[in-house]
C-alpha cells in the first residue's frame, strides 16, 4: 500500500498544495467562503497546517469585498423582513460562511444600510 501511493505521490496524482489550492480557489471564489471556514474544510480533509497556511497566503483578493458580494446576494431574499431581522440573518449567514464576525457586521450595516438596532 505504503508503496502505491508513493507511486501516486511521484507521478502527480497524489499533492496535497494542489488538492489545497484548487480547494481554497472554489470556496473563496465560487462560493465566497472565508478564509477561517476554508482552513476548517482543509484540516478537516487532513490537510497540515503549513499547507493551510502556505495556499491561504497565496491567494489573492479581499475578504471583505468578498463578504460583501455575498451578502448583497444573499439580501435579496431577505427583502420584505424587518431590518432587524434581515440584518441578524444575514449577520449569521456570513459567520457561517467563515468571515470574521466583525466584518461580517460591517457588511451587513452596508448592505442592508441599517444598523442592527433597526
């Protein structure tokens, strides 16, 4: 077995940067995930630290415009509530998606363009 997959590891098939890389691409770009859910998806497929690291300093682009374009999706199907309760939906949504609470907050106050009291 041992010697199957070094096989596999030599030949391409087997790499773990890769599989993290195109990993953290689609959940950042395709599905807008933060940075914290990405490196719990990656740990959770064993992927090591250092690896999580290393792909995550890599990729390029700002976590709060991408929190924000979530966001301005998701809002759309939060028309019709309450602000107050759009906004702690919303809020939710994002923390759940792995952005950082308080960005999550700041999104949310621009997006929806209240404050969480209303």
């Amino acid at each position: 077995m041992a010697e199957e997959l070094d096989r596999l590891e030599a030949v391409g098939l087997l790499d773990d940067g890769r599989f993290a890389q195109e990993f953290a691409e689609h959940e950042l770009d395709r599905r807008l995930s933060g940075r914290r859910a990405v490196a719990e998806g990656l740990a959770s497929k064993g992927i090591d630290r250092a690896t999580i690291a290393r792909v995550l300093a890599e990729i390029p682009g700002d976590e709060e415009e991408r929190a924000a374009r979530l966001a301005a999706t998701r809002a759309t199907s939060l028309r019709g509530l309450s602000r107050e309760v759009a906004f702690r939906r919303l809020m939710s949504f994002l923390v759940r998606r792995g952005h950082d609470p308080e960005l999550a907050r700041r999104v949310c106050r621009t997006v929806l363009g209240a404050d969480e009291d209303g």
